[in-house]
C-alpha cells in the first residue's frame, strides 16, 4: 500500500493550521504593535524636536543594529535554537516599548520628557529585539510548511507586515491622540510580550541535523553569494524594498505638516501604505500566475518608484494618500516575490545565514534611508527627499530584471519554482 502524499495548501489552509497559523496570527499582533510603537515614536520625536532629521534619527537606531548584529543572529539560527531566538526578541521588544511607557506615564506624558534621548533609547533596544528574533523568525518557516507551499507562505509572510501597516499607524495615532503616547507604548509592549507566549507554547520542528564538519561562519554565506550571483541581486532588490517603505514613517509628519494636516493626518498617511499593501495581496496571485516571481519583484519595484513620486508632487492630502497607497502596493509585491526567490535559492544549512543578509538588507538599510530622508527633507524639501528615494528605488529595479534573475542556483541549492 502506497503512502499518498499531503497536496500543499493555499494560503487559507496555512492561516487556520495548527501549527502555522497561530504563528501568523500571533504576527500579525506583534507586527502591529511594533508599528504602534513605530509611528507614535516617530510623533513623539517630532513634538519633541520640530525636525525631520530627529524623526529619521528614531528609525535609523532602531534598524542599525541589523547592519552589525543579524550576521551573527543568524549563524546562532542555523546552529543554535531558533524558536528560543524569536521569543528572546519579542521580550526585548516589549521591553524597549514597555520601557518607555512606564518613562512617560511617570514624567507625565510628552511635556515632562527630557527630550528625544529615551524615544531613542527605546528605539534601540526595539531595534536589539528586531536583530535578536528576525532572522531565526524568516529561517523557521520552511520547517512549518510542506512542499510546494513555500510561495503560499512567503505571501501570508507578508501579511502581518501588511496589516500591521494599514491598521497599526492609524490605531498608535489615534491612541495617542486620545488616551496619550504612553498608553499606545504600553499597547505595543503587550502585544510583543503576547506574541513570545504563543512562539513558546509551539512545536516547532527543528531544523535538519547539519553534516558533521559544516561550516557555520558567515563567511560561508558570503561565498556562497560569489557562487550564485542572483541570490546576491535578490537581497539588493529586498534593501530597495525596505528604502522603498521609510518615506512612510519618516517623512510622513513633515509631508503632514506641509499638507496643513496634524498627528492623525501622520497616521493616516502611514496607514495608506499599509491599505494599498492589502490591496497589493489580493491582487499577488494573479499576477503571479500571469508574470512570474522574476517580473513581479522589478515590477513591484518599479511601482514603489512610482508611488513615492506621486507623493513628491502630492499638492492635496488625498493625492499624498494615493500616492502612498500605490507605493504600498508595489511593497507587497516586490517583497513576497523577491523574498520568496531568496528562500527558495537558500541551502538549508545556509538559511539562517542568509535570511540574516536578508535582514540586513530589508531592515539594515532603512537607517540609511531615514537618514537620508529626514537630511533632505530639512535641507531642502519633503519633495525632494520623495524623489531622491524614487531615484534610488527605479536604479535597483532595473538591476533586477528578470534576465539577471534566470541563471539557475548553484549545485546544492533548491530550484527555484
């Protein structure tokens, strides 16, 4: 008697699996909480300072640790315990945004602050539990699923993030608005601290035993990017991605400010991205079937570019919100099209490793983005920094048309589907 084998599931067999689904759903609450703590940062900052440059100073130390640390996160990932690692991150999160609740409830909201030094502060050590859980979080995900699901996954991967951005800024900011920062702080804590509980009650299969002798540096992930030029183009089109998402956060309250709105106006501006993420999920899988992984991810790119531009030129507030939400959509499906190639070009002993690459450039490159930003937006304009982040996205999208995709991965390494 032959054993059949399990048919993969779509995306709706995932979200309700025993295994995966509260995984994702616990996400998607962490994801939002993160992105409560995000945009109320990023208006704390702004109340406190007036400047553009402070607000890209909060993102820029939130995400640099991804630039020294994810490395070495994701060498323990593919050694060590990943399930331990992710529950260790969501407590470090909880602990930068439950910190800096108890700091505010205690000064008295944003009036007693010192300055911007505790959101900073804070920031960093969100950033810390970020670089902590990411990488072992992204490498876990082919050991939940079943072949042939690895593109359903990647999507729903996508869908927290998706969420969390249309629903998280406009909840953090209306919270802020009526019960105070503190308090939308204190949401966010929960909801990390809810997220680790769930990762732990869970049986996570353990990855592959690694062949005695492996080499576990980082340096040989690096070589295997020599080895296989396109997975290397792949993780600079995911750093285009992120570029790609900050005008969202960071240059949401100068381009509120220039539009005559106020903080709700910042929440909503960041929602919008989030909103067109959404609509970019419904409409992930025709496109998939219609045009592939490789034109999916320049294309999605290309429509980051064009949104972001959209919102350079914005003269209205409903302008400045479309222009957000075509760039929300092109976020969703460069990033599970680029994503879901990154996976599938991973040797399973290297996962861990370069789902780390993976970060640093997803999230590693955002401190240079915000910073880059919040430069040129007080330097010149919140247009000008609009158009410079186009220039950058339309350059990497270009560098990943599908005829630099094609090459197939090196001996060793999965086909790409």
């Amino acid at each position: 008697m032959t054993t059949r084998t399990p048919q993969p599931r779509g995306s709706y067999g995932l979200m309700v699996d025993p295994l995966f689904g509260p995984f994702f759903w616990g996400k998607v609450l962490s994801s939002s909480g993160i992105w409560i703590h995000n945009i109320v940062a990023a208006i704390v900052a702004f109340q406190l300072t007036g400047s553009a440059a402070a607000v890209g100073a909060v993102s820029a130390i939130q995400f640099a640790p991804q630039l020294f640390l994810a490395p070495l996160s994701g060498k323990m990932a593919d050694r060590g315990n990943p399930q331990a690692q992710i529950v260790a991150g969501r407590l470090l999160t909880a602990l930068g945004s439950g910190g800096l609740a108890l700091w505010m409830f205690l000064a008295g909201g944003v009036d007693g602050m010192p300055g911007v030094a505790p959101v900073l502060a804070a920031s960093l050590v969100v950033g810390l539990g970020f670089v902590v859980g990411g990488p072992a979080m992204q490498s876990v995900v082919p050991s939940m699923i079943r072949p042939g699901e690895m593109a359903a996954a990647m999507a729903l991967n996508s869908v927290p993030m998706t969420i969390a951005r249309a629903a998280g800024p406009a909840l953090g900011a209306l919270v802020a608005t009526q019960l105070g920062p503190a308090s939308a702080f204190a949401i966010a804590c929960a909801a990390n601290l809810v997220y680790g509980i769930i990762v732990l009650l869970l049986r996570i299969p353990h990855p592959p035993t690694p062949a005695k002798g492996t080499d576990f540096s980082v340096r040989a992930s690096l070589r295997h990017l020599r080895t296989d030029p396109p997975l290397l183009v792949l993780l600079v089109g995911i750093a285009a991605v992120g570029i790609g998402a900050e005008p969202a956060v960071t240059l949401a309250p100068p381009l509120a400010h220039r539009l005559g709105g106020g903080e709700a106006l910042v929440g909503w501006l960041a929602s919008a991205f989030g909103v067109g993420a959404g609509v970019g999920f419904l409409l992930l899988a025709p496109l998939l079937r219609r045009v592939g992984l490789a034109r999916l991810g320049s294309g999605g790119l290309l429509l980051i570019a064009a949104g972001v531009l959209v919102a350079a030129a914005s003269w209205t507030q409903s302008v400045a919100l479309a222009g957000f939400g075509i760039a929300g959509i092109g976020m969703t499906l460069a990033f599970t099209a680029i994503t879901t190639q990154i996976q599938n070009r991973s040797p399973d002993v290297l996962r861990g490793r370069i789902m780390a690459l993976w970060f640093v450039g997803f999230l590693g490159a955002r401190p240079f983005a915000a910073a880059l930003d919040g430069m040129l937006a007080d330097a010149t304009s919140v247009s000008v920094a609009l158009v410079a982040t186009a220039g950058i996205v339309t350059v990497i999208a270009y560098l990943c048309r599908p005829s630099r995709l094609c090459e197939p991965p090196p001996l060793g390494a999965p086909a790409v589907a």
